[in-house]
C-alpha cells in the first residue's frame, strides 16, 4: 500500500509533466499558425506566377540517303 507521501509526490510529478506538455503544445501551435500563414502566401503566389508557355515541337526532317 502505498503512503499519503508518496502519493502525494507522484501527483507533483504528474502536474509537472503536465505542465511541461501544455507548454509544448502551445508551442506546436504557435508553430503550426505561422506555417499555415506561410503556405498560404506560397499558394497565392503560386496561383498568380503565370504559366510558361509550351514551344511548338520541331518538326523533324527526314534525311535523304
């Protein structure tokens, strides 16, 4: 049976992994908001670049023998 102590400083243990973890995911968050904005901007550029235009094929001649 485990003592009120002990159960006492595995509760610490849990609230400070939590603690730490919610820390890291605010951060995740952050993070992913200023990707999300950057692939936005790319994706609007993207849209308006204009497209290359394709050369007509050559024609190939035929030698003579």
């Amino acid at each position: 049976m485990a003592t009120a102590r002990q159960i006492q400083y595995r509760m610490g243990q849990a609230k400070k992994k939590l603690t730490k973890l919610n820390k890291e995911i605010a951060a995740v968050k952050t993070k992913m908001k200023g990707l999300d904005g950057l692939l936005k901007k790319a994706k609007a550029a993207e849209k308006a670049k204009p497209k290359a235009k394709k050369r007509p094929a050559r024609k190939k001649v035929e030698k003579k023998k």
